[in-house]
C-alpha cells in the first residue's frame, strides 16, 4: 500500500516549478492531488497528464491573492472528496530590485500572494482539518527568510511571516491533531529560478557559496514534503526545515584562500 493512498491533499501553485514536484511526488504515493493555481489551462493540462499516467488528480482554478478563490477552492473540495488530509502552500512569487524602487503594487503582489495568500489557506484548510481532528500543512518559506540576500527586501519579509505563521498554528492546532511546518529552500532549478542562474556572477555566488556544490531540485524538495506530510513525521510540528545544501551551516574557506 503507498504511504499516502486514501489521502486528499491540496497544493496551491501545483502547476509549476517546485510545486510541480510536489503533486506529482504525493500523486506517487497515492494521494489524490488538487492543483489549485491561476492559469486554468496550465492546472487542467498537468492533472489530464497525470491522470493517463495512472494517478488521482484534479485542477481547481485558483488566485491565492483572493480569499473569496481560497474559499472556493476548499469548499469545492469538501464536496467533491469529503476531507482535507493535506494541504501544501507552494504558489509564490517574487519581484528583485534595490529596496528604494519598489512600488505600492509590487508590495501588495508579494504580500498577498506569499503571506496573505499563505495564511487564509491556511485558516480555510485548517477550519476542515480540525474538524476532523486530523491534517498535515507543509508552508513553502525560504532561505531569504533565514539569511537576506540584496534585492529581495520584500519577498524576504513575506518568508519571514511565513516562518513565524507556521509557528504560531502549529501551537495552536496541535491539540486538535493538525500538524504545521514549513520548509526553506535555497536556489531550486525552477524556472523562477533560472533567471539568477543564468547570471555568470551570481551562479558562481550558488555554487561556491553553497557547501554541495549545486543548486537543488524540485525533486529533491519534494521528497522533504512528502515525509513532512506522512506518518513518518508524526511527532514534528511548528518546525522550519532549510533544505539548502549547507548553505545555511557555513563556507568551506581553505586556508590562506
């Protein structure tokens, strides 16, 4: 039997990068897979994929930016599948520039999508799960939200909250069962990543900054999601997991270098 078979599971920005692997990863282990995202063609055509391949999933149309979609979307999923065993904030965006630039609009973009959007998943998933007594949330936070790189003031800020969000319900939720933690990634090959990469300057900061040696993958993200929603990691909550390839933990300096 497949670690999540019977499992209902969530995962906004499904369609794409991280979250991409993410859906697929559960859809492995037998969950049935909800892709909430903005573009309607992009979800419906990833979940017809995966459904030929032999799996269980379904594209809701989703702007985590609204709470009204957010509202939606979990209401149309308690009437289709009657629960809400997993719930995973993947969907986020970001805008880099000199922190004197930004605009109104721009904050607001960020904010509502990584934060805004993150809480009131949170809040409308969470509502089913206590209900149930039971429910796993996986939070996407990030390595901005732990070390600051420049041009990224405001998407720090957001990752940060997210951080201190996941804290603040797993404290809350966990006599009701619910379990809430977050994961931080550093620079994962997606294609909002791709753009730093391709800068010669800062793809040689990832690589010898980053103790392994190289960036990480969707997959490799995945895989920390799936533990993070199974029974394997029953006796975790409020915690904020890097998976950094060391960068967090230190340089490897050699001496006299």
């Amino acid at each position: 039997m497949s670690e999540l078979e019977g499992k209902v599971a969530i995962v906004t920005g499904g369609s794409k990068g991280i979250g991409r692997a993410i859906v697929r990863r559960l859809c492995q282990e037998g969950a049935v897979c909800v892709i909430a995202n903005r573009n309607q063609s992009e979800g419906q055509e990833y979940a017809c994929d995966l459904v030929e391949a032999g799996y269980q999933a379904v594209a809701i149309p989703t702007d985590v930016s609204r709470v009204e979609d957010i509202r939606k979307l979990v209401a149309e999923v308690i009437a289709r599948f009657g629960k809400i065993d997993i719930l995973v904030n993947s969907a986020g965006v970001n805008v880099r520039k000199p922190a004197i630039e930004y605009t109104e609009a721009e904050w607001d973009l960020m904010v509502d999508v990584n934060l805004k959007g993150t809480f009131f998943a949170c809040i409308e998933a969470g509502r089913q799960m206590i209900a149930q007594r039971h429910g796993t949330i996986v939070n996407m936070a990030s390595l901005q939200s732990e070390e600051v790189l420049s041009r990224r003031s405001i998407y720090a800020a957001t990752k940060g909250g997210v951080r201190q969000l996941t804290k603040a319900l797993a404290v809350e939720w966990a006599k009701y069962g619910v379990r809430v933690n977050a994961i931080s990634p550093a620079f994962i090959k997606t294609p909002m990543v791709e753009e730093v990469l391709s800068s010669s300057s800062w793809r040689k900061l990832i690589l010898t900054r980053t103790p392994l040696g190289r960036p990480g993958t969707p997959e490799e993200v995945a895989e920390l999601v799936l533990f993070l929603a199974s029974p394997r990691s029953s006796y975790i909550t409020g915690a904020n997991i890097m998976i950094d390839g060391g960068w967090t933990a230190g340089m490897d300096v050699e001496d006299g270098k």
